[in-house]
C-alpha cells in the first residue's frame, strides 16, 4: 500500500519515535513541553487538512477496541493514515496497563500507516486527558489523518476525550438504550453518532429502536446506526456517517486539541502551586489569615495561583 507523501510529518518519522515521544508525554516534564512544542511549530507551518480525531466511548465490552479496528481497518484500505489512542483510566489505580489486553487489534510493523498505543499516567501527576491531549497533538505532526481515541464509558477521561475530540462516537451492546449508565454519565448528550454494535446478536434491532425513540425528544438528535463489528457488516456505512458527521459538525479541529492541551495545562500548573503551597505551609498561613478577617479569600487565591 502506497502513501501520498504527508504535508505533515517530518518531526516523528518513526511509529518508534512517536511511540518514544508519547511515553515523554506520559511521564511529564520538560522534555515532553519540548516535544510538544515542537510538533506545534510544525503543524503551525504545515498544509493540509487537519487531523480528524473520533472519540469513542461506551459501557465496558460493547465492543469498542473490535469496531475502532475494523474502522481503522477500512479506513486503511482507503489509504489514510490512522493511528489508535486507548486511554486507560483504570492503570492510574492499579498501576498496570490493563488495555494491553483490552487492544484486540494487532500490531502492523510493518505498516507506517497504522499507529496504536495505549496511555496511561502512571501515578505521573499529569491528568490523563493532558497526556491524550498532548498524545494527539504529537500524533497529528506525525502526519496522521485520522486519529480514534478509546475510553471505557465511565468518568473523568471521557469528558476530557469529549473536549479533545472532533466527534465524539458511543458505542453500545444490544441491551443499549435500557441501562441509563450512558445517560448518566452525559455521554449520550455529547455523542454526534450512535452505534448499536453486536448487530449479530438478538435484540440489537430493538436497541437502535429504543436509542432513536428516546433520542427523538432532543433537537439535532444523533443519528444510530448499527454494526457488528466482528462480522464487519455496517462498518463502512459508519465510516461514511463519521466522516459525513464530522464535515456538518466538527468542532474546531487543531485549535480545540489545542486549547484542550492548554486547558489541561493550566489545570496541571494550579495543581502544582497549590501542592507546593501545601508543603510549605503557605495555604495553612493564608487560611489562618482569611480566617482571622485578616485578608480576602479573593486576593489568596490569586496568591496561591501566581506562587
Ligand atoms: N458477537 C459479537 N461480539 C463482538 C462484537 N464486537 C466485539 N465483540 C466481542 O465482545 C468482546 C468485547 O469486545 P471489545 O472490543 O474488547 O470491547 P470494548 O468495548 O473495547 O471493551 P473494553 O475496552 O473492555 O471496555 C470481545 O469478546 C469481542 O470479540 C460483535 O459485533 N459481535
Ligand atoms: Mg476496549
């Protein structure tokens, strides 16, 4: 399979060299601002279309990783480059990566086209939807044109996929639509397409019927479609309806994986002062303050920001 040369690209030529330079980002530090800085610099003066970047969410087991493989697997045939970003909350706990078994799509050495990794950060301090952000980035400058990022259907990671991505994607089983855990969380309201997956199973009809019967209630509903990914059938039709998604309602492309590396940035220095401040005994002195009238809360805040 041959590529068009990539106006993107000349920073990262290797999936070595990505893979490198995102593990830099997982772990922090100077070397990963270096880095990231460096791939901005690139994509600043690169032509091109940007990047489209999918997040795809959705209960544990609905067959996120197989569908994400057989999207990427299409997409390939179609001559784009596609990378794969699993974002593993779970490891921030247990300190492992359990996508390592999660990832059912295999590794192709030997094709630069296809890029996969995991995340995680690994007790790092720095907030896993920093690390996807800055990975993303990385991942564009590297030349890739389209970017899935997968998380388990719970949490905090989600709503930092949902402010990186370009379209968010959530991906149910065939019992999808009776259990309110989606809803719960907000993901259904931030998702631009639906997909009921295991359509070869019974009852997968009458889910995408009860997810577009309840959808229904809301203006500008997404649409739901139904795949199975392991059969492979509705594959292609939700790769176009991806792709016809993105091009009515894409959200700001580079700038918005932009603002949200900024955004957690920001979020990662606050956090910071305020452990020094902590650790030195200035938060307990301004308290004391602000507790005896002595100061403002306003005017301690701003202290502890600036450190
Ligand atoms: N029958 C059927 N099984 C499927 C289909 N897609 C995935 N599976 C199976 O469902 C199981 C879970 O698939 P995964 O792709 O790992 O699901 P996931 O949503 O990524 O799971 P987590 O990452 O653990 O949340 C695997 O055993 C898959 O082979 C499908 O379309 N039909
Ligand atoms: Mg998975």
């Amino acid at each position: 399979m041959s590529d068009a040369p990539s106006p993107r690209g000349a920073a990262l030529r290797s999936a070595r060299e990505l893979a490198q330079a995102i593990s830099s980002v997982e772990r922090g530090g100077a070397g990963a601002d270096a880095l990231i800085q460096e791939a901005l610099a690139q994509l600043a003066t690169a032509t091109g279309p940007a990047a489209r970047v999918i997040g795809v969410t959705g209960p544990p087991g609905a067959g996120k990783s197989t569908l994400v493989g057989a999207l990427a697997d299409r997409a390939r045939e179609e001559g784009r480059r596609v990378a794969i970003l699993a974002v593993d909350p779970s490891s921030a706990v247990s300190g492992g990566a359990l996508l390592g078994d999660r990832v059912r799509v295999e590794e192709r050495p030997d094709d630069d086209g296809r890029f996969m990794r995991s995340i995680a950060t690994r007790g790092s301090g720095r907030s896993l939807s920093h690390a996807a952000a800055a990975a993303s980035l990385l991942i564009e400058a590297a030349g890739f044109d389209l970017l899935f990022i997968e998380t388990v259907g719970a949490g905090q990671a989600d709503l930092g996929i949902v402010r990186l991505a370009d379209l968010v994607l959530l991906v149910e089983g065939p019992e999808g639509g009776d259990e309110v855990q989606a809803m719960k969380a907000g993901l259904l309201e931030s998702a631009d397409l639906v997909v009921v997956n295991k359509g070869d199973r019974p009852g997968a009809d009458r889910a995408v019927e009860r997810l577009r019967s309840g959808l229904a209630l809301g203006a500008d509903a997404p649409e739901v479609l139904l795949t199975s990914a392991t059969e492979g059938s509705g594959v292609t039709e939700l790769l176009r309806a991806l792709d016809a998604a993105a091009l009515r309602r894409g959200r700001g492309g580079r700038v918005r994986r932009v603002a949200a590396h900024l955004a957690a940035a920001v979020e990662a220095r606050a956090a910071e002062r305020l452990r020094a401040a902590e650790a030195d005994g200035r938060l307990e002195a301004l308290a004391r303050g602000i507790t005896d009238g002595l100061r403002p809360l306003s005017g301690a805040v701003d202290e502890l920001l600036q450190g």
